[in-house]
C-alpha cells in the first residue's frame, strides 16, 4: 500500500489456544509428533536429549496425539482464561486481538460452530406400539434406494394388444443411490487429489455418488468415476466441458453455500499444481477465483437459460440440481428453481463446512437446514409442484438419526461433508484455510496429502454409509415403514420437544404428546 | 517367498515401521522399556527426501551380497525360506557386508560389535512393521525364488 511503511515484528497478545501435555516418563523421543505436526509444534533438542513443545503453533488437530506410540501426549484446550464475561468471551477477545495484530479479515474453516439451536436435538422419532407392527429389516426386505430428479406430474399408461401394460409417459432422468446419502462437494483443489479419489471410491463402492465440487473431475477418474459424480458447473466454470458434464450421474448448478452464503471461493495459487490447473483448465499457479455470484444469473429467467443449456450440452439425460445456500427466503426461491426447471433442489444449511471462508460470514449468514427443508417441502407441496424436483439436505448431518428426521421433514436425501471428512481422519481443528492439513485432506502439500491411502480412507467411507444404512434401517422399522420413500415427508412420525410454536409451525410438526 | 515391499505413494514418513522394529527386537518387548531401559535398534530405516519417503530393510536378495562378503560365515540364505539370515555369534563386525549392500539395508550396531539386519519377524505371521504401518504402505509380497 502507498505510504506504509515495512511492517515490523509486533509482539502478540494470544493465549495459546491449546496446551500439550507430555508424559515424559512415557515419551520414548520417537520424534513421530515432530514429523507429524505441519505446524511445527514438536521439536527434538538433540543435546538434551528432550522433546520441547510450541503451543503458540498448535492448533488442536490431535494427529500427533493419535500417532504417539506409547500414548505420551494430551492436547487440551488452554485453561488459563480471561476474566469471565458474558458478552466478551474468550473467542471474541483472542479474535479481536488477532484483527488488531494482522489488520485482516478472520478466515476460518470448517463448519459454523456457534451455538445456534439444532432441532435434530429437539425432534424426536416415532417407533411403533401394538396398533402397528414394527418392521425387523433383519427379516424383512427394507428398501432404502431413492431415485433423485424430476417425477413426472401424471403417470399414463397403456394396454397392449398382448395384455401387457406399458407406462407411455416419457419418464424424466432420474439417478438412483442405494442409499439416501450422498457425498457432498469438496473440490479437488479444496481437498488433496486422495481424498478427492477417496470419496469417488466410497460412492463407487457403495452405489451412491459423491460431488466434484467445483474443481472439475481429474480425467483419469472420469471413466471410472464419472457414473458416480454429480460435477458442479459454479461461478468459475473451472473445468467444465462437454466430456465432463457428460461422464456424471448428474450435473449440479452451484448457487451458494451453506457456509458461505453471498460470497465466492480463493484457491491461492500455490495451490494450485499442474493437475490441478489441468483439471480446472487455467494456468498453474494462478489463484482460482470464484466469483460471489454466477455473472450470468441475475434472474430466475437467467438460471433457467443455464439448467436447459446443460440439459441441451447432456441430451437432457441427466438431471439438473440446483444448489443454493438455506437463507431467508429459501422456499420462494426453491419453487422459482423448480418452476425454472431444476430437477434437484439441493439447500445447504448454516452448519455447513468449507474450506476457507470469512468466519463472520461463516458464523452469522444462513438458516438452519432443519428449517429450510420444512419450508421448501412446504411450499412445493402448495404449489403442487414437489414431484418436479428431490430435494437434497445438505449441512450439519451428524448421524443416522438425522439424516432420517431430514427425510420425514421432507428432504429425498441428504450430502454429507464433514461427517464424511471426519470418517477420513479430520478432527475438526477449523485450520483448513491454511493448506496445513495434518490429516492430509484439506492441503495440496504432497509430504502431507500422502497421509491419506485412498484404500483406507475408502474403506473408512464405505463403512461409515453401511453404518448409517443399517441404523436407517432399524429408524424404519421400528416406525413400521418398510420403504425411505414412505418416510419422505412423513412429518406424522416427528415431535418437537422444547421448541416455541412458530419453530413446530414452520418445521410443520406438532409438540411431542400431541 | 516373502519379503517386505514399501508402496512409496502412501509411506508417510512417520518412521514408527522404526519404532515398532525396535520394539519387536528388544528383550523386553515393550516400548517404552525397549527405548528407556534397552539398547535396541530398528533394523528398518526410512530413507527420506522431501515428500518422497520410503522404508527400506532389508531384500532377501536371491543372490545377496553380503552373503558373499561376510568373511566369517555369520551371514547365510536359508535355502527353505530364502530368507537372508544372520547368526550374531559368528559375526565379527568388520562390516564387509555393510559395503556391499546395495540397498544400505545393514545396520552397524557399534556397541556389539555386529551387524542388525532384518529378519522377517521371525516367530510372528506378519513382519511387525508391516502390521504396525499406519498407512498400510507396507506390504509382505511373495516372489518366485529362482
């Protein structure tokens, strides 16, 4: 800038966040915990024959906790603290001095960890009781398949001359998963080429799919992979051409997102390697900007032209989602989505993760997803326009037991994104933005993208779908419903506990002993 | 035939195949005691430059080396199992056979006089380090002996 002067070193005010404790009588000077903190926390001083630790520098990730061989190290959040105060917490102090030292906007990562409600806590399920059996899905078929797109708004059918019935509707594109989760978008760029591959393995294994993202689809997973991805066309348009809209499952618009509502993506160049660049389709080592809005949608007439233009690119044979963060007015704008020919709404609400994003944007734009699908489901049905589109629920999807209150609130299924980055190791230390990742996902740093073997990582995947599969499952039974499709919606089967009658009235559910 | 191979894309550097080799080799057979109260030592080494990491023990060569060097007979290749063994009480640590690995898969132990050298775990269904690598980056794998 014009006039400033060269920054000087300015002594910082922070309290470590975390402190790490070391068992010394258990530490056998290994040095795992060095080699394993990208942050260079741990360090060997040879003539002491000691390890020192710099809690400055630790940002609570555990990866060198977990891979300490004789379990010598706890990380735990400092305890030493300011003065309590109600309204100046400690996170308000230590972000405000942050700001006072850099003079820059906070970035953060990860999802909103505020402690705003989450009705998952405060809906509970129905099971049944004499008047209705329940279900064992050990015993009896339990179908969890979901086709996502476009139904049609009448079935017609015809009778043959040799008695056989034909449905003569033409059907609209329709993608089948095996189960009602799906994957949701991390892009290669965002995410290391491992666990980007890792995801497209899980959902290759499990029949469902996983999202590009909006880093575009490396082409040797194209062919292998592509039956499996939904490919995201964003405001940057990184990697979009006919080869890769036409290898998906799906094609998905990407409006917004939950944790970044209103705003647009950074990929510094330094990430940005010659895969990468290849893949994106720009110059290595350029940074990757996405634009806060789609420069050519500024109307639903504008989004219309862009769905059919991707129907027209993929011979309308696949089904086009929309993807657009949960905020106020989410249902009006879903049933403009629709009406504009979206076959797949897909909402993303105010938990949900990302890489880098302002953390006061993070933390204070957006509804939660609970709300949102209740809307949105509401006001199709009103318009008697549901069957045009599924609706995919995406952030803040923890466990099973959610993912199934979403479907009954009346979601078709749910994307999963920090569930599943967890399943691969993350521990949610929010440092997502710095390229640092210790668990090897969220960095493009090859020493540290290694960290991640695509045949764990897939198999942790997997697993994880079947887990929540089977719980689904038993969710299902025990209300006595043998189908997902029948749960869909089926806002009978939800009561609110400790929830004020405007939030029972727009989740559309009654208070629990109703 | 077995002998250890290191899958270079998911070695992750973290050197616990090292650990877990020492641990396997001490008396005790537990950790901290191998590291605190022993002299024991990994006869596996990571051999590291920049991201590229790789653990390396020792080959079991069809045609060793070592074997061929070793002036006192300590080394040998068991003609059952082809694996290339070492018998600590004939060695006399002159470290010919150091030299003439290839791999640099031999390690000095200075304070007995003798060489280490891996051994496949004897005694154990799998190779310590390959049960104990965090990233499934080794792997037991069989070739035809000639």
């Amino acid at each position: 800038m014009e006039g400033e002067e060269e920054k000087k070193w300015m002594k910082s005010y922070l309290l470590p966040e975390f402190i790490i404790e070391r068992n010394e009588d258990r530490c056998i000077k290994c040095k795992v915990c060095e080699r394993q903190c990208a942050f260079e926390t741990h360090r060997y001083d040879e003539e002491l024959d000691r390890m020192f630790s710099n809690e400055e520098s630790c940002v609570g990730c555990q990866r060198c906790a977990v891979f300490c061989p004789t379990n010598a190290l706890t990380v735990k959040p400092n305890q030493s603290a300011y003065r309590p105060n109600y309204s100046w917490t400690g996170e308000r102090i230590s972000d405000l001095t942050k700001q006072a030292e850099t003079g820059a906007v906070l970035l953060t990562g990860s999802g909103n960890d505020r402690p705003y409600p989450i009705y998952w806590e405060h809906l509970l399920l129905n099971a049944s009781q004499v008047t209705n059996p329940s279900i064992d899905p050990l015993r009896e078929p339990m179908e969890l398949r979901t086709f996502l797109g476009r139904k049609p708004d009448m079935l017609e059918a015809e009778l043959m001359d040799d008695g056989e019935v034909r449905i003569s509707t033409e059907m609209p594109p329709n993608v089948m998963v095996k189960t009602p989760i799906l994957f949701s978008a991390l892009s290669y760029g965002a995410i290391s080429y491992q666990a980007f591959k890792s995801l497209a393995m899980a959902a290759s294994e499990y029949g469902t799919l996983f999202n590009t993202g909006e880093g575009g689809l490396p082409k040797d997973l194209r062919k292998e992979y592509g039956k499996n991805a939904i490919v995201q066309c964003a405001s940057g348009r990184f990697g979009v051409d006919l080869e890769y809209l036409n290898c998906s499952a799906a094609v998905e618009i990407k409006i917004g997102q939950g944790a970044k509502p209103g705003i647009g993506g950074h990929l510094p160049g330094e990430k940005v390697s010659c895969l990468i660049a290849e893949t994106r389709m720009i110059p290595a080592g350029t940074d990757a900007l996405s634009p806060a809005p789609q420069h050519d949608i500024y109307s639903i007439e504008d989004l219309s032209a862009l769905i059919y233009a991707l129907k027209e690119a993929t011979n309308y044979e696949k089904p086009v989602s929309v993807k657009i963060a949960a905020v106020h007015n989410s249902a009006a704008i879903a049933s403009g989505m629709v009406r504009a020919g979206a076959d797949i709404i897909a909402l993303d609400g105010l938990r949900g993760g990302t890489g880098a994003a302002p953390k006061m944007i993070r933390d204070n734009v957006g509804i939660p997803i609970e709300l949102a699908i209740s809307s949105v489901d509401e006001r199709l049905r009103e318009e008697g326009i549901r069957n045009r589109c599924s609706i995919l629920a995406a952030g803040g999807m923890r466990c099973s037991a959610d993912v199934v209150k979403a479907i009954a609130l009346g979601a078709d299924a749910v994307y999963i994104g920090t569930a599943a980055l967890i399943a691969m190791g993350c521990t949610l230390c929010q440092k997502c933005y710095t390229g640092k990742c210790n668990w090897g996902i969220c960095t493009q740093d090859p020493y540290l993208a290694k960290r991640i073997n695509p045949d764990i990582a897939s198999r942790r995947l997997t697993n994880l779908l079947r887990a929540w599969s089977m719980e689904i499952k038993e969710m299902l039974g025990g209300m006595g419903i043998n189908a997902i499709e029948s749960l869909r919606g089926n806002r009978d089967h939800l009561r609110g506990v400790g929830l004020q009658e405007w939030e029972l009235e727009v989740l559309g559910v009654k208070g629990a002993g109703e | 035939m077995r002998r250890i191979r290191c899958r270079e894309e998911v070695c992750i550097g973290c050197r616990l195949c090292e650990v877990w080799c020492q641990v396997e080799h001490s008396k005790s057979k537990e950790i901290i005691n191998a590291f605190l109260r022993e002299t024991a030592f990994p006869r596996v080494r990571v051999e590291e430059r920049g991201p590229i990491s790789i653990s390396l023990q020792c080959r079991h060569c069809e045609e060793p080396n070592c074997v061929h060097a070793c002036i006192s007979g300590a080394l040998y290749r068991d003609l059952e199992t082809c694996v290339v063994k070492h018998d600590a009480s004939k060695c006399v640590g002159c470290w010919s056979c150091v030299l003439a690995c290839p791999y640099d898969a031999i390690i000095r132990d200075d304070a007995h006089n003798r060489v280490l050298k891996c051994d496949l775990c004897e005694g154990r269904e799998e190779p310590i380090c390959v049960e104990k690598c965090p990233n499934d980056a080794l792997i037991v794998e069989a070739y035809d002996a000639l």
